[in-house]
C-alpha cells in the first residue's frame, strides 16, 4: 500500500506538471509562436513523439517539465535571436542567447515571443500556473462538497470532571487536582454523544460558532441537546477560566492562552461534508496559509538545518519537496481509515501540491513564471509612458539582461531544495 500510494502521488505529480504546461503550451500556439518541444520530466527521454512542429515526450526525473518557445529574448547587441526553455523549475537556464538560436528557422521571424504583445506574453506565461490553480480549486471543490473533511463538531466527544486550565490540563492530563470543583459541562449533566444544537435558544450547526458562542458565556445558559432522537434542554452555569487561544480560522495557537467563558467538553471528530460557501471560505484559508507559508520559507531554513544535520525534531509545518510529499503519500495508502478517505486524502495532498505550484510560480522573479510577467508589465508601462510624453517607442524589455539575477535566484532554489530533499530523507515529516 506504501508503494502503491507513492505511485499514485508520483502519477499526479506528474499529470500536474504536464497541465502546467500545457497552459503554456496552448497559449503559445493560439498566439502563433512556435514551440518546438513539450516535456514532462527532465534527464534522459524515456519516450517522445513529433506532432506537427512540436516534439511531445516524457522524461525520467519527475521533477518539473518545460516547453521550449523560440524567441523568448530579444536579439543581442550582435543581432542574433535566441530561445529558451520555459521550465517551472527553471533551476537550470540555459544560455540565454546563443544556444536557442541554432533552434531558428526560416519563416520564424514572426513567430518569436518576444515579438507579442506584452498582454499575449502575459498570459502565456500566467497560463501555467494559472492550470495549477484551476486543477486545485476544482479538487478542493470535490473534496470537501463531495467527500468532506475531517473537522470537529457540535457532538460530544468527552466531559471534562473538573474546572481547570487547559495548560494545566496538558501537564497533568486527565488527573484533576484535589478539590477541583466540577465542570459545568458535568454539573449540568453533559454526556459523550450528545449532540448539541443550541445555545441559549439560538441553534448551532458547527463547532466554530458554538465555541464563540461559549468563551462570550459567563453565567446561566441553556443547553440544547439530541440525545438518543430525543430532545433536551440542559441548564449550565458557565465560569471563567484559562483556554487555548484560537487564530481568524479557528485553529489552536500553541502556547498561547486566553480567559473566557468555559463549559468544559471536548467536541467529537468526524467527516463532514462542506457546503459551496464554506468550501470557498476553506480555500481562501488555504490560499491566504500558503501566501503566509511562502512568505516564512527563508525563516524555516535554520529549522531545515538542525532537522537535516543535527538530529533536531522536524516541525510539523517544515517545507516538503517531492520525495518528502511522496513519503506522505505512501502514508496516506496505509492509514485505517476508510478507502474513501484515503482518496480524499491523497486528493487533497495533490491539489495542496498544485496551490503550491501556483503560489510559487507567481512570485516576481526570474527564472519563474512571475519573472517573465513582471518583465512583459514593465515594458509595457515603459512604452505607454514613452507614448505619453511623445517620445521613441524604447522597444522590447530585455530580460536577458536580468540573467545574472535569475542566476542567483536559481541557485538559491537549488540549495534550499537540496537542504529540504536532504531533510526529507534523514529526518522526514510523518502522518500522525
């Protein structure tokens, strides 16, 4: 089942690679710009095939793909004309000048992509990480509106015997001290499985609102439960006391408290499937948590290290690579869950994988896709301000001459994905 769950993620690891490309693929052609190869994978070919103009293939390493678009530059100051690959990685740039010119033909000199408008090359390049989030959103989507998703809910799970702090809890567990009163949850008569659908006469349907609605109750409140088909109403007199901190999506804050009104139960887990308004409102958390998580990257780099080399434990939100979110998925194959949800799971882990893809792509700088976005939008600020103002058209932006940036920046993706592969392998994260 490891295996198994490796093959599948590797399967839509690279079904993703080659939908990214394809973006990029189709718009190139719709634009006329001729793309002589289309590849997922780098290293040897393990099988190619010539269509029309375009050479269509696979590689050995599924670590990213590419097409190679002619005329990605402008000409240099010796006139010549070059092309060079649109890899996602783009880790590995070619010369950016003189070995795609051997690639011209004759009858390319109005098929080059420098030569489009600088919209048209924006949407080439937007087009393929643009297919990663569409291939994310419609996942997500099916998931959580079709399978649902493992969250608390307003059912029961256990009552707490006494009133004491959640940081005491964690210390002492279960134990209560000597004397501790009991919790208005137990005092009011609360029991595992009932289900709760009110409070103080206004119904709840998911855990979130009925968390807020107890940490604003100090004092008398009434209690609406279903137990065994059977409605009851539940008196409770609620205290202060210390509780975990939540953040804007809910979520616990480790380590941080705050004192608010307390029953004392913990809520039942179980899969539940999400309307069409709360998935939107979980993808925004997800997307607004991967901005966050990109935006940390560099911060997580001493983590990495102590992870990877000094036998420091890995944090449970350390960057993955490739190999890393393989593992994970071979895990998800071997969970005691149902098959259903092993599949959501693994969906799940794909279509996170795909906002990734999206998120990092996007990010201003050359070799990604941003890079050459950003490059097209500052051209065509240059000429409308040469416009306005009467003076020469400047001509096409030379992102070329950035190739020493894109150099650096390409070397750091290198490094910091050689220290996360190197942390996957000795010191991997694992499914609790």
């Amino acid at each position: 089942m490891t295996v198994l769950g490796i093959v599948v993620f590797v399967l839509g690891l690279l079904f993703s690679i080659a939908w990214h490309e394809l973006g990029h693929l189709s718009t190139a052609k719709m634009f006329g710009i001729r793309v002589p190869q289309y590849m997922v994978g780098f290293g040897p070919t393990i099988w190619s095939r010539r269509r029309g103009e375009t050479e269509y293939g696979v590689k050995a390493l599924p670590l990213g793909g590419y097409i190679r678009m002619i005329g990605m530059f402008p000409p240099g100051d010796d006139g010549r004309i070059e092309a060079r690959s649109t890899s996602p990685w783009r880790g590995m740039i070619e010369d950016a000048r003189s070995a795609a010119f051997e690639e011209l033909q004759p009858g390319d000199e109005n098929r080059l992509f420098y030569t489009r408008k600088p919209w048209k090359r924006v949407v080439v390049m937007f087009a393929g990480p643009f297919m990663n989030l569409v291939l994310a959103v419609v996942v997500f989507l099916g998931v959580l509106m079709g399978f649902g998703i493992n969250t608390q809910t307003t059912t029961v799970g256990s009552v707490s015997d006494c009133v004491i702090s959640q940081a005491e809890a964690l210390k002492k567990g279960d134990t209560c001290p000597k004397g501790a009163p009991d919790s208005p949850a137990k005092a009011a008569g609360l029991r595992p499985g009932d289900r709760i659908v009110a409070f103080n006469g206004r119904p709840v349907q998911d855990w979130a609102t009925l968390q807020s609605s107890i940490r604003d109750t100090v004092g008398p409140a009434t209690i609406g439960v279903v137990r065994d088909g059977e409605n009851l109403v539940l008196k409770a007199d609620l205290i202060k006391n210390q509780v975990g901190k939540v953040d804007g999506r809910g979520n616990y804050v480790e380590g941080e408290y705050v004192t608010a009104g307390f029953l004392g139960f913990t809520p039942a887990s179980g899969i539940v499937q999400q309307s069409f308004g709360q998935s939107v409102d979980r993808m925004g958390d997800m997307i607004s948590s991967g901005v966050e998580s990109l935006i940390a990257l560099p911060s997580k780099v001493p983590d990495l290290w102590n992870a990877a080399f000094n036998g420091a434990e890995r944090e449970p939100d350390s960057p993955m690579g490739v190999v890393g979110a393989a593992r994970v998925g071979g895990e998800v194959f071997t969970l005691d869950v149902p098959a259903g949800q092993r599949v959501a799971t693994m969906l799940m882990l794909v279509a996170g994988f795909n906002l990734s893809l999206f998120l990092f792509n996007m990010l201003p700088l050359l070799p990604l896709d941003g890079g050459h976005i950003a490059g097209a939008l500052w051209e065509s600020l240059r000429r409308a301000v040469a416009k306005v103002f009467r003076r020469p058209d400047p001509g096409p932006f030379d992102v070329a001459k950035l190739m020493p940036v894109a150099y650096v920046v390409a070397g750091v993706f290198v490094c910091f994905t050689l220290l996360v592969l190197v942390a996957d392998v000795v010191n991997p994260v694992t499914l609790s």
